[in-house]
C-alpha cells in the first residue's frame, strides 16, 4: 500500500489531532508530535521497501509515544499505548485482528530493544529508532529489523 492509499483509508489528522490532546509532554518534546511526524515520513517509505502493512506503520507512528507521562524513562508507555489503540479501533480506525495485534505488539515493545522479523513490526520499530538523532544517538545498523532500515542507518 503506498502512502497516498494510507492517506485515504486512514484519517491521520484526526489521529494525529486526538494524540496531541491526550499527550501530556507537550508539542515541542523530543516524544512529541514533530518525532510522530518524522516517524511517520520515515515509516511508510521503509514500509514500502520491506513490504510492511503501511496503515499498521502509520498508526504506529502517530500513537506509539502518545501514552508518555514525560519524556524520561517511562517503561510502561508503550503498554499504555497498546491499551488505548484497542479503545480506538472501530471509531479512528477499522483494522483486521492480524493489524491490531501487529499495532499493539509493535508499541507494546517498541523500547525493548529487539529487533523484529515481521517486516510490519520492524518497519515500526525502525523508523522510531532512525529517529533518535533527535537525542544526540546516532542509529545503529544492527539494531535495525529491516533492510532499508539498516541501510539508512549507514548512512553517515
């Protein structure tokens, strides 16, 4: 699915609007929605050259930090964003139950440190981590799951 298919199927601004109201960090935070934004961008294109599931990708972006407390060590985040997404399916978003459980597992252990071999869940996992120039860490190739994204990480 290309990124202008997930566009259409998915209303990302209300899901990005809905994220920025229960986000209590605030707009200009390294966790905040300029970092969703980025993953997003970074997302749907590694989800295209992995043959990831860009409406999972998409909504990983927009909603995997939303759950934060602050922007420090906050463990139980992406459990809290797992929880959430199941309250939002039906009125922001319809997924099959294989999408939900691939969008709960990937937030649920995006701060793990794994990688992933279902190209969905690495796609997800990749993006977030070739994000993280934002806080002074340059991404490292073999923390990546897939191969586009251990490409970009080579990047200099």
């Amino acid at each position: 699915m290309k990124k202008n298919d997930v566009l259409v199927e998915l209303d990302l601004v209300r899901i990005g609007a809905f994220g920025q109201s229960i986000f209590r960090c605030g707009p200009h935070t390294v966790h905040g929605p300029d970092h969703w934004q980025r993953v997003l961008h970074t997302g749907l294109s590694l989800a295209g050259d992995a043959g990831a599931d860009a409406i999972v990708v998409a909504l990983f972006a927009l909603l995997h930090d939303v759950c934060r407390e602050d922007d420090g060590a906050d463990p139980e985040h992406g459990r809290r964003a797992a929880e959430l997404i199941a309250t939002m399916q039906g009125d922001f978003f319809q997924l099959t139950l294989a999408q939900l459980e691939a969008l709960q597992a990937a937030c649920r252990l995006h701060t793990a440190g794994k990688r992933s071999l279902d190209a969905t869940i690495g796609a997800c996992w990749d993006a977030d981590r070739l994000d993280l120039g934002r806080v002074g860490t340059t991404p490292d190739p073999k923390f990546m799951s897939t191969a586009a994204g251990r490409k970009r990480a080579q990047r200099p």
